[in-house]
C-alpha cells in the first residue's frame, strides 16, 4: 500500500490529556496512561473503556501479518488533518460512497482497502470523543494550578482527597462545559460505532470470494448498506407513528437526556455546596440550573428534581 499524491502532514497538532499525539496508531498506549492519571478518571471509566475498545478495533483494521501496514501512520495522520472536510463531504454522499469520498480527498492509493479507510474514519471520530471528555477533565485540573502550582501540586501528592475536592468545585463552577464535554463524545463516538459497523460490511464483502463470474462487490455493497438504511428508515418511522407510548420515541428519549443532563448539574451543584458547607434551597437550585440556559424552563427543571427526588440542602 502508499499514497498516490498523498498530502504530507507533519503534526498532528493534537494532545489529549496534556499528552502531544503524534500517530492515531501507534500512541494509543501513552494516551490512555495519559487518560488514566486524571483524578476524575473513575467517574468516567466506562464511557472511556468503550472509547478505546473502538479505535483499538479500528486500528485493528491496519494490521497485516502482526504488525500495522507501513501506509498506516500517514494515512490516520492525513485524515486527522483532513478531518473537518472529509465529514462535510461525507454528510452530503450516499451512503456507499464513503470511501470513494475518503480516497478521493485523501488521494489515497486504490490498493488501501475500503474497510480500511471506513476504519480509520471510525478511528478519527473515537478520537475526537476522547479528546472532547479527556480535555475537558484536564482543564479542570489545569484551572487549579492558577491558583498556586507548586501548592496544588503539593496537595496532590499528599492529600489526593482534598485535591479531589477542589477539582469537584472547579468543576461544580463550569458544568456547562460538562454537559457540552458530554453531547459531544456521546455524538462523536455514536459515529464512530456507526462507521465501524460499516468498516466491517466491507470487509466482509472484500473476503468473500470476488472471483465468481458476475460478482460485482460495489453493486453487493451498495445493496447491503441500502437495505440497511432502509430498515432502519422503517423503525424509525414506526417509532414515530407509536408517539410517547413507547419509551425508546424521539420524545421520551429527549425527555430522558434532558433529565439525565439536570442530575448531573444538580448532583454537581449540590456537592460544592456540601463542600464549602453552605445551605441551598430548593429555588436556589432551580434558579442556578435554570441561568445555565441548557435544561429548560423553571418549572421542567423543577419537575425533574421531584422525579429524582433531589433535595437541596437545608
């Protein structure tokens, strides 16, 4: 495999976790160390476990004989840099076309497999949902130096609680940026599942034997990737017809979010208060949630916070 008139990147210009990524390949170790040493880490193992699953699986994509394809660094480099491109263009095509539209953009030798390529657009959108949540957990700790690095530093070796603490209160201050962190990973790495499923309909469809007379692989894969979409189209229109009634309807869904969004802030808002060791009301509450402008009207969120039975401190 190479690259026909292939763009040459020399950075990536990505660092997640405070760590400078330099291969979407071959740095997914020291990232996830990297990722691993926030002091928030726990909360958020599992949305970071299904991160790493999948652009493990997509990098999978690239191994030939036990090691990566020596294309492999620089095409993962060149679509990183060609990211924002590559997804509007992708928005526009059809669904089987996707790495027609990544080949051409990337001037990508035909000898690069399909399925490669779907992967490593996969592997891109992971990345990005890493970066989102990752950074936005780093900041946090970054925001705590301002106030006396060598201090802060000190208090994280020596009193991991009390730094903890002064984490949860930087971060009780900018749940917005939370809740932005969040809808951005879910967003991203629902992507980055959907186009791994499709990653691997090619490379299904490159195994099967393309040498039996009227074998058309394009054809066969357009076919399958249209009666997916097609079932799919169906479901979501017989979801819609059933309204409210059935729990998994856009509406009862949103509702869902909009809920789970609320706990986290109040949960997050509650605890500073536990904290610092004042009192809040249960309008206080509700007016705090409501100037975040992101949950809704006074009486949704109060109605949220009596279905999760979130009482303010008194």
């Amino acid at each position: 495999m190479d690259f026909e008139r292939g763009i040459e990147v020399e950075e990536l210009e990505l660092e997640i976790a405070g760590f400078d990524v330099t291969c979407l390949v071959w740095d997914q170790d020291d990232v996830e160390a990297a990722v691993r040493n926030l002091v928030l880490f726990p909360q958020f193992e599992t949305h970071f476990r299904n991160a790493f699953d999948l652009i493990n699986t997509a990098t999978s994509f690239w191994l030939e004989e036990g090691s990566y394809a020596p294309c492999a660094e620089s095409i993962t480099r060149n679509h990183y840099y060609l990211r924002d491109a590559i997804y509007d263009h992708a928005s526009y095509a059809e669904a089987g076309s996707l790495p027609r539209v990544i080949r051409g953009l990337l001037r990508a030798s035909h000898s690069a497999a399909d399925s490669q390529l779907v992967a490593t657009y996969a592997l891109v959108l992971a990345t990005q949902a890493l970066e989102a949540l990752a950074n936005w957990l780093f900041d946090l700790e970054l925001a705590t130096y301002d106030i006396d690095a060598d201090l802060i530093e000190q208090l994280k070796h020596d009193s991991p609680r009390q730094y903890l603490a002064l984490i949860e209160k930087a971060r009780d201050r900018s749940s917005g940026n939370e809740i932005r962190a969040r809808e951005d990973f879910a967003t991203l790495l629902g992507e980055a599942n959907q186009a791994l499923l499709m990653a691997s309909l090619y490379r299904q469809v490159e195994q099967m034997d393309v040498f039996e007379k009227g074998y058309n692989t394009s054809s066969l894969m357009h076919r399958i990737l249209d009666d997916a979409l097609s079932t799919k189209a169906t479901r979501r229109g017989q979801e819609a017809g059933k309204g409210n009634r059935d729990p998994s309807s856009k509406i009862q869904t949103d509702t869902m979010d909009r809920r789970a969004k609320i706990k986290v802030a109040a949960e997050q808002i509650i605890n500073g208060r536990k904290i610092e060791m004042r009192s809040l009301s249960d309008s206080e509450l509700t007016n705090i949630l409501f100037n975040q402008k992101v949950h809704g009207t006074e009486k949704t969120i109060r109605r949220h916070l009596e279905a999760l039975k979130l009482r303010p401190l008194k």
